[in-house]
C-alpha cells in the first residue's frame, strides 16, 4: 500500500530517496487505527513516500466492554515498525536507522485511567463504547454544550456515577495516541484536536475551557483530583512535543537498530490526521473518513446557534472549531456482505480477491434504482447515538413489493454506511453552516467513482477524492511531524497550501440530481425504520 499523498504525490529516486534515509532526515508517521497499525515513511518532501509498514489487529468485547489489550498496542507497533523497515531495506537497500521527527496518531476518545505507577488502573475503554449515557446527559445540561457518549470526561463522569473503586487512585488520563506518545517520550502531552475529544476546548486560549473544568471540579468534589491534573498538558500543531527516549527507541525497534533523538510533534486525534490528509482544515471545508466508524469533520465559521447530541464540537490540529457527525458504524458490515460473496465465489470453484469483489460489487451497485429499490440495510453492529439505539443489530429490510437484487442490495449496503451520517449532517445544513467542498478517504473510496458518487447525493455537495484515498491517517500525523520539525513560521493553513497541497490532485464529484433525489427517498424511509433497528434490539 501507499499513503495518501498531496499535491505532488510520488516515490522519491531510488539514490535520493537512499541518501535521505541514510542522513537521517526521513519522517515517520504512525496511525493507530480500529483495525489496522500504519507506520509510514516520508522524504524531505513529504509528499514522497518512501516506505509504508502495517499490522493488522482488532478490537475485542470483554467484560461487555469494547477494548484493545495495551500489550497488543506494544507488538502490533514494533510488527507495523519491522515491516516499514524490512521495506526500506528492500526497496531503498540502506538500513532505518536515524529519523528527523516522528508523529503518532490514533483513534480519538475512550478511557485510558493509570495510577500512581503508570500501569493502567482498568483496560482500555474505546470509542465505540455506549455505556455513558447517565454521564453524557448530565455534563451536557452542567456545560451547555453536547459532550457525547464516548469522550474520555463522560467515561470518567459514568465511573464515578457506578462508584468504581480505582477512581480513588486515578492520577492520568489520556487517549490512545497520548499513551503511546508518553511511552516513546515520558511526556504527557496532547495535540489539541484529540484533546478536543476529552474535554471542551477553549477557541480562544487552545486550552481546555477553565470555566467548564471549574465547574465539573464543583460537582466532582472529594470523589476525584483537580481535572486539570488528570489531563496531558495541551499543545497545537507545530508544537515540539519531546523526543525519541532510549526506552522509546527500544519499544518501536527492540532490535537496538533505530536510535534515540527524533523529535515528536504532538500526537493527535485519527479525524485530525485525516482533515490533515485532505487539506481541509480551513473554515468552509470539510472531511469524511470511513472505517470501521464513519464521521464527518466541518470547520465552522461561526458557532452553532443550538446545543445538537447529534454534532461534537471539537478543533482542528490547530484549535480551530470544527462540527464533527460521528457515527460509531462505517463500513465493517458492507465488508462482511464483501466477505459472503467472495466466499460464495470461492464455492462456486471462480475465487477472486478481496480487492476483486469490493470491485466487482461496487460496480454493481451503479446499475441499483436510485433509491435501491425499496431496499434498507443498517450498518449497525454497536450502538448508534444518533439513531438513539444503545447496542447494534446489522439489518436489511424490505416491502413485499421491493425489488430485492445484487445491485439495489448493494447501492442499499453503500446508501447504509452514509444513513446516520447523511441525519447529522442535514442538521449542519439546517445550521446554515457553509461548506464549498468535502474531502472523502477510506478504504471503500478506491473504487473510482462509485462511494465517491454515492456520498455526494448523500450530502448534496460536491466531494473530492484523492489519488491514493484509501490511507490517509499515517500519512497525515507524518505531514505533521513535518510542521513541527520543518519550524517555518507558517500557521498549518498556509503550511499545507503551500508545501504540501500546492498542485492538488483530486478529482471532485458535484451530486447526481437523481441520485440526490433517490438518496433522499431512501433517507426519508431510513429515519421512519430506525424503530424496526430499536425493535431489534429490544428483543433480540
């Protein structure tokens, strides 16, 4: 694989690209994603990719709660650093031993809680967690503004609402990129976009709100610390946020090989990496990233006019606010049904790829009625704020006089992935909230032309796609890696327009009128059957 590229995307030369790895001037970034590890390489222009590693893991339900061993983050970083290496010395012949900075990027959100000895006090509590509705409501009303499901303050919020006992020793909390930047630093610090999914940030300081702490300290009196102590100290984009330890050396490479000096950027947030990957960082521009969980990020020209449980308020890697529609449910179920008919090939004695069936059937999909034909699939395998369910049943649901075929199956499957989304994001529109363009990476956008057109009808508005889409995330926390080591005393605007994205290559797609208009009738038929999706879940 490649990583997702600006303007003037490429490999650089084989001696060049050599001689920069050798120097020690190489760049290496590193995303912790819901099913994937990406460490990727870049040169002196970070738009040349020189390297990529990856390892795959997964998410596990334990206990009822959603998690990731701490010792899987571990191994799954040193396996995504060995295959980044083992490609550098393959592809380049020279040995990675010198980086001139690094960045780390992860999934937002959860409850990472450690005591006084920095071993964590219980496991990992991600993002796709919906067990803090008490808490969510509570500090919604105490703040005046939505503080969702699964920001680390609601899951703090619910564990002292249930008594849990390890609260009395909490001393930290952070979220996934902070920890692992700690463990390669000692420092405890946040790139302000992930600390946005903690706790409220302030737009004019870049801090976290001090009158909103104040107020949570006055409710949380004599049952937890200071708030301010908990949480990593909160630094921008371009920021120097430590460096390479020896100990942080040895944990990506425990073969003694990379050294100890590379300076850090601060770690942030996956949706700040990727508003970084596409360029859209600047007001009246936006991103969608599609995963495992599916979300879009607007930056704002002026506040909302209304508190929305629908929308999050967060910031951009450089503390501008931004109104971000995330939906716990993206693409995972569209695979599985990717996976049914790659198997049923398989049976039938013509085996294809993975690649070759995502193809295949999203071709399909072009040739479905616009608004599937009666068809509903929801992607809902966890709980779906938005749609107001607190556990997940994957559904397609059809009148006896749909019409019930591969390609208005699949159009449905592709229409499902954007259902929730298209809900939070009509309510940006009903907002007035301006926005020229949509930028769109993920996996699912490989296939030119097809979820890229699909999601255009869904948002009515054009969406741009890049050339290498489907990885975005490690190459955007590199480009931010870069920033802080390249010191240009431009702000991250300016940066990415002028260094990274200043001869784009996108390809935009403006809304189909009768795609829009059969979205549109499908949507109209999704929001009314959301209760066959709350039914299920009551009863089975």
């Amino acid at each position: 694989m490649t990583a997702a590229t600006g303007g003037t995307a490429g490999t650089a030369a084989p001696a060049d690209a050599a001689e920069t790895i050798a120097a020690g001037r190489a760049v290496l970034g590193i995303e912790l994603g819901s099913t994937r590890i990406k460490a990727c390489l870049v040169g002196d222009d970070p738009n040349d990719v020189l390297a990529t590693g990856s390892h795959a893991w997964e998410n596990a339900l334990v206990d009822g709660r959603w998690t990731y061993d701490l010792a899987d983050v571990r191994t799954g970083l040193q396996a995504a650093f060995a295959d980044l290496a083992a490609q550098v010395a393959a592809r380049h012949g020279v040995t990675l031993t010198r980086l001139r900075a690094i960045g780390v990027s992860a999934m937002m959100h959860g409850y990472l809680a450690f005591g006084d000895d920095d071993e964590p006090l219980v496991p990992f509590r991600t993002w796709r967690n919906t067990s803090t509705g008490q808490a969510s409501a509570e500090l919604t009303a105490l703040f005046g503004q939505n503080i969702p499901l699964r920001w680390s303050i609601a899951h703090l919020h619910q564990a002292i609402l249930d008594d849990e006992p390890h609260v009395a020793d909490l001393r930290f909390l952070t979220t996934l990129a902070g920890y692992v930047h700690g463990q390669l630093t000692g420092r405890r610090v946040l790139g302000v976009g992930d600390a946005s999914g903690m706790f409220p940030i302030d737009p004019a300081t870049g801090d976290y709100d001090a009158a909103l702490l104040a107020r949570y300290d006055a409710r949380a009196a004599g049952r937890v610390a200071p708030l301010r102590d908990l949480l990593p100290r909160v630094l921008p984009a371009g920021a120097r946020a430590g460096s390479l330890t020896e100990a942080g050396a040895a944990l990506l490479d425990p073969t003694g090989t990379l050294q100890p000096g590379a300076v850090l950027c601060p770690p942030e947030g996956d949706a700040g990496t990727g508003m970084v990957a596409t360029n859209a960082v600047a007001p009246r521009t936006g991103n969608v990233s599609a995963g495992t969980s599916i979300f879009a990020m607007v930056v704002l020209e002026r506040p909302l006019t209304e508190i929305h449980h629908e929308i999050d308020l967060v910031t951009t890697p450089a503390g501008d606010p931004v109104a971000m529609v995330h939906c716990n449910n993206g693409a995972s179920e569209l695979a599985a049904w990717v996976a049914l008919f790659e198997r049923f090939a398989a049976a039938s004695g013509h085996p294809v790829t993975t690649d070759a069936a995502f193809d295949v059937l999203f071709r399909e999909a072009r040739d479905g009625a616009p608004d599937a034909g009666g068809l509903l699939a929801y992607n809902h395998l966890a709980g779906e704020p938005i749609a107001g369910t607190q556990a997940g049943r994957p559904l397609v649901v059809r009148t006896p006089d749909s019409d019930l075929s591969l390609a208005n199956l699949m159009r449905a499957q592709l229409y499902g992935v954007f259902g929730t989304l298209a809900l939070g994001m009509r309510i940006l529109t009903d907002e007035n909230v301006a926005l020229d363009r949509m930028y769109a990476h993920g996996g699912m956008f490989r296939t030119a032309g097809v979820a890229q057109r699909f999601l255009a009808a869904a948002l009515n508005a054009p969406v741009a796609v890049g050339e290498t889409a489907s990885e975005g995330g490690a190459w955007g926390i590199a480009v931010l890696a870069d920033y802080t080591a390249a010191a240009s005393g431009l702000d991250l605007a300016a940066h990415l327009r002028e260094r990274i994205f200043a001869a784009p290559q996108t390809v935009a797609v403006d809304p189909d009128p009768v795609d829009a208009a059969g979205f549109a009738a499908y949507l109209d038929r999704y929001r009314v059957g959301l209760a066959v999706e709350r039914a299920a879940v009551a009863h089975l």
